[in-house]
C-alpha cells in the first residue's frame, strides 16, 4: 500500500501498526494524517481509507467517504 503511506518523500507509515492490522484483520483501517495520500484501497479484504479533506494549507479539498457496513 506505498501510495497511502507516503507523500513525495515523506514516508507517513508505521510498519508494526501496519503488520498488527494485517494480523489483526479488520473489515476497515481508517486514518487521515497524511493529506497528500487520500484515497481508499482494498488490501487482502481490508479497506484501507485515508480520509483527510484537507490539503496541506488547511483547505478542503476532498468530499467526506462515507461507508455502509
């Protein structure tokens, strides 16, 4: 899942909190630090959601993900 852990050069992710999720494996794994890397993927059936709506001066950029479970 390279693309929602990084941002140009700045790696966002947290490989142990990563290897817990995919052992733990929960339907969703939902997060919004990282504004550059919105985005939503589909990881061995998690769904892996970067939700931030802001870009990185503080404006909205992005609609809110809304999930049915």
């Amino acid at each position: 899942m390279q693309r929602a852990l990084k941002t140009g050069d700045i790696n966002w992710g947290n490989l142990t909190l990563k290897e817990r999720v995919m052992k733990i494996h929960p339907r969703f794994h939902l997060f919004g630090h990282a504004h550059g890397a919105y985005g939503t993927e589909n990881i061995n059936g998690i769904v892996f959601s970067n939700g931030s709506l802001l870009d990185h001066k503080g404006k909205i950029i992005h609609e809110a993900k809304v999930f049915e479970i």
